[in-house]
C-alpha cells in the first residue's frame, strides 16, 4: 500500500513540476510529440506579433503565444513546428501547437 502512495505522489509531482511554468510546459510537449533534441536545445520567446492581434482571443483562453528560435522540422510536411499556445489551467500550463499563421 505504501508502494503505491509513493508511486502516486511521485507521478504527481513529476506532472506538476513538468507543467509548473510555460516554457517547461512547451519543452515537455514538444518531447513528447517526438522531438527531445529541439525540447532540450531550442530557444523559448515570447511571440508578441500573436499576443497582440489575438489579445482578446487569448485573454478568453487565458493562453499566451510562444515561439521556439530553433524550431525542429516536421517529418511529414517538412514544415517547421515554430508557434506554440500555451494555456493556464489554475496553476498549471499545457502547450498546442498554434500553426505556422
């Protein structure tokens, strides 16, 4: 019984840790959809060109837009996976792919 409180609890902390902050959030799914090596290497900032012209959208959404400055290339398409949406769920954030608009 022990075991599986400590299991849980750890889980829960990695989730928490990993969607505790936007850029961490980003880099966790941009891991996760098969690109460790730009998760790890490329750079986060703020995409204000987005921000600004959707402000209302995003304000509904309680998301903010964010770029990568080394974006990994997608296999399918060949297009570079650049602008990313990132949303606020209480305390935590989760990371969408918001196009290349």
């Amino acid at each position: 019984m022990k075991k599986k409180i400590i299991i849980i609890a750890s889980s829960l902390v990695v989730i928490i840790l990993l969607h505790s902050t936007p850029s961490m959030a980003l880099r966790t799914h941009i891991f996760f959809i098969g690109y460790p090596k730009a998760a790890i290497s490329s750079g986060i900032i703020e995409d204000k060109e987005h921000n600004e012209v959707d402000k209302d959208k995003f304000a509904e959404l309680n998301a903010k837009a964010y770029t990568l400055t080394n974006p990994p290339i997608e296999k399918a398409t060949q297009g570079e996976l650049r602008n990313f949406l990132v949303r606020k769920f209480g305390f935590l954030h989760f990371a969408e792919y918001y196009g290349d608009t």
